[in-house]
C-alpha cells in the first residue's frame, strides 16, 4: 500500500509502541514529553489570543505531563495560569511526575475548576489510549465548560473520546481545536470524533519517520496517494474496448432511474462503453432517457448467459433499484467471476443466506466491491455489527475478510476496506452529499474503474474520494443528477494532480 506518512493512522496500541521503540533507540522520553507541551502552549498562544485565563486540566498520565509542560510554559511567557489535578498527584510516576515537579504553578482538584468567560481550557486528562467511560469529575467539568461554551484546546484527543472507535465514552468535551503528535488516531477521523476535534493538527516532536513506519498498522486516511498509481489515464492509444465496458442492471418499469444514474456516472468516470441491462418491461422507459448510454434487454438467465459470453464486458454494477429476491440472487450468483459492484437491493437479496454470496466470490484475487450503509450492513454481518467493542475500522475488515471483498462501509466517516486487512477513512465529503440517489451514483464510478482494470480496493477508496470530489463541485443543494455529471470533472480534477 503505497501512502504518505502523514496519511498513516496509529491506533493507541500502535502509537504506544512508537514510543517505546523510541525510547528504547536513546530518545530521551521526557525530551519529548518537553517538545510535545511547549507546542501546546504556542498553539494555544497562536489561535487563542484573545485569552484571559488558561486553564490547564491535567490527568494522571503522560497526557497530564504534556499539560503540566504546557502549563510552566505559558506562564513563563506571563500568562495567566490556573492548573486543576484529577485524582492524587503524589501517585504520579516516570515522566508526568518529572513534567509535575518542574512546574511552579500550584494545582487544585479538577473537582474545583470553575469555568469563567475568557478562559480557554487546555483538556491534557486523557490521552487517545482511554477505554472506559470518563470518571465523574470529568463528567462535571466538561458540563461546567460546556454550559459557558469556554472553549478547549485538546491534547492528543477530547478527553471522554476513545482514540481506537471515535466513541463517546460517558461524555466528552467538544474541542475548538486539538494537537496531536507524529500522527493523527482513528478517533480523530472516525464519528462522532471527528465533529468532537474541532481542527487538528499534528507536531512532530521528533521521533524518526522509521520507527512510525515500523510499527504502523494497515489504517489510513484516503487520498490520492493510497491510489493515484493505479488510476486510469486515457493514453493516445485509446479507444472506448481499452477502456472498458460496465454493465449496469435496470430495475422493473418505474424503477429504473436508479440504474441510469449509475450508468451516467459510470460513463462520465472513464468507462469506454456503458450498457444498460433492462427487463422487457422497462426498456421503453430506458430507452426514452439514454443516448450515450447503450441499452440491452436482459430477462433472465438465458438472456444473461448470451450477454456475458462477450468478453468485452469488464464489469458490473447490480442493486439500484433492481429489487429484492431470487433473480437477483441468481444473477448475481452468474457473474461470480467477474467483477462486481453490489450494491442497495442487490446485497438485501442475500440478509437470510449471506453464505451463498461469500462462497460464490470467495475464489481467486477478490473481485466483489460491497457498498452497505449502517443497515445493510447489519443484513450482512449481524455479529459483526452488533459487537460494540469493534471500531467501524475494525468491523469493515472483519466483513471484507468474511465476504473476501472489497467493503465500502457508508456514512459521514465512509470506510474502506480489504480482504488483507487494508482499511482507509474518507474525509472529503461535504454533508450535503446525503441526497436521494448519491449511492446509486458512487456505485457506477466505482464500477468504472473497475471496468478499467483497477484492483477493488484501489478502485472502492478511489469511487469513494471521487465522489466527495464531485459533490464539492456540484456545491450545496446537489441532486443525484448534478453529482452524476460532475464525476467527469472531479476524475480530471484529480487526474491532473495525481502524485
């Protein structure tokens, strides 16, 4: 998987491990406990200006120990500085202990903090590793701050917030802005994290990109560098074989429209050539609404069967609209050796005997791209999607490892993964782009580039971007048609600035 570093997500495991092959190599671990709080205190001199009181809210750890740096600092440059305890400070030990002692700035029980207007509250409680529900008297400071709205500047992550899931645990402040270091955690990305982070940014406080590299797991925000080697780009050669045929499967008359907006934006993604298959009954419907898009009728399995012996077909795209039932499954159950963009009815077709859609793709490099959102996915993989332990990182590699495919896991915080443990969280969509239809269009990019030969990983993380891409284009207010024809613009757009 080829990404840049500051692309790379470390869950709490990953990034405690960084830092103890860190300390292990020489680096002196207070040193960077050191770095770590004076950048604290200069982001929180840079975006907060207007401040009157920093008041610094300290835990019983290392993120405690960046807080009470921070804390010494900004009172160096002659702020006012007020520092509140959770828990005994006397059993602080290593590091957060050392950072304790060296700051002048008495401190009172976080029991005691009362918010006031001018203050801005610097969260260094807990760090990204918490995995229980916050203790009680973090539980009323984050409701003291929140009844003023005082805002925060968090360490690493909101105190309240599990850095692995981007869950809540018990309650959590709501960040303006927070620093993190050498590298961003699922929580930040993940929701309801992400609308908890306010801006995020990430210091390097110094630890070689090496040992990042060498503990880094297989998580990663999705950009172009996870998959701009494999994007198609039309050369002078080309012509419309080369670059592909997508097949897109209609639904019964007056269930169609979803069927043509993924044809649409198959075809404004690059697909050389774009078929609509149609049952009888609506190919009078499709026909009155397709020009460059072709149109062929397909009513069963005999009328498929002679369709797929043309081995110009790349690619499919099944569910929009199709409806609900056997025929699906039996069509579906016919193109297990091509490539396959399942999608919306396509995947409810199969909630009771989801065994007989994983054996049928479980063969060969995998070739099926599943795109559910939260309920189809619990069709899916009930267990999976009941088992509240699992991150939604974590629960779309379980699906992709059981379905052998490519899992497109929708939401505000899309994940996308793959059957070897690959995983990568979109961040590009704009909110508007939950609209009637927006699906039915990420289906036909992705199958698109799947038509063009990129590998279902590469071509789901890609559909997925693009798509962000394109509603940024269409702007606020975008309907399913608007995203359809913006597709070819975001797939230059991108093109032209590939890495």
């Amino acid at each position: 998987m080829r990404t840049r570093i500051e692309h790379v997500l470390l869950t709490p495991d990953e990034m405690g491990r960084v830092d103890g092959a860190a300390a292990a190599s020489g680096l002196p671990s207070f040193g960077l406990m050191q770095r770590a709080g004076m950048a604290v205190a200069a982001d929180a001199l840079r975006h907060f200006p207007e401040t009157r009181r920093f008041a610094v809210l300290c835990g019983p750890g290392n993120n405690g120990g960046d807080g009470y740096v921070a804390a010494q600092a900004l009172a160096a440059f002659g702020c006012a500085v007020a520092v509140y305890h959770l828990g005994d400070p006397s059993r602080l030990s290593g590091d957060a202990l050392t950072a304790r002692q060296a700051c002048e700035i008495p401190s009172l029980p976080l029991e005691l903090y009362q918010p006031v207007a001018g203050d801005l509250v610097i969260d260094a409680v807990f760090g990204a590793g918490l995995s229980r529900d916050v203790p009680n008297a973090v539980a009323l400071a984050i409701e003291r701050v929140q009844a003023i709205a005082v805002p925060v500047l968090a360490v690493d992550l909101p105190s309240g917030l599990c850095g692995r899931r981007g869950a809540i645990l018990g309650q959590a402040f709501a960040a303006r802005r927070t620093i993190t270091f050498m590298a961003r955690k699922p929580g930040h990305l993940l929701m309801p994290g992400r609308s908890l982070c306010g801006d995020v940014s990430v210091f390097d406080i110094g630890i070689p990109q090496r040992i990042l590299e060498a503990h880094a797991g297989a998580i990663t925000e999705n950009t172009p560098f996870l998959w701009g080697r494999d994007l198609p780009t039309p050369g002078a050669d080309s012509h419309k074989y080369r670059r592909g045929h997508l097949g897109v499967f209609s639904g019964p008359a007056a269930k169609t429209g979803a069927a043509r907006l993924s044809a649409l934006a198959g075809l404004k993604t690059g697909a050389g050539l774009v078929t609509i298959a149609s049952p009888a009954d609506a190919m009078a419907d499709n026909a009155g609404h397709l020009t460059a898009v072709m149109l062929r009728q397909i009513d069963g399995p005999a009328e498929l069967g002679e369709w797929l012996d043309d081995a110009r077909l790349s690619a499919f795209v099944l569910g929009p609209g199709f409806g609900i039932g056997h025929k699906a499954r039996d069509f579906v159950g016919r193109l297990s050796e091509r490539a396959l963009v399942l999608d919306a009815d396509g995947m409810t077709s199969f909630k009771e005997d989801t065994a007989q859609l994983f054996d049928a793709f479980s063969n060969g490099e995998p070739h099926l791209v599943l795109t559910p959102h939260e309920g189809e996915f619990a069709r899916l993989f009930p267990d999976i999607a009941a088992d509240r332990s699992l991150s939604k990182v974590e629960k779309a590699q379980a699906a992709a490892r059981r379905a052998h495919a490519a899992i497109v896991y929708k939401g505000a915080d899309t994940v996308i993964s793959a059957p070897d443990g690959r995983a990568t969280i979109n961040t590009n969509a704009p909110p508007w782009l939950a609209t009637a239809g927006s699906g039915d269009v990420l289906a036909g990019m992705i199958g698109a580039l799947l038509a063009q030969g990129m590998p279902v990983f590469e071509a789901a993380a890609a559909g997925v971007y693009l798509h962000g891409e394109a509603a940024h284009l269409a702007g606020a207010g975008l309907t399913a048609e608007d995203l359809a024809e913006q597709a070819g613009r975001a797939m230059a757009g991108i093109s032209d600035h590939l890495p």
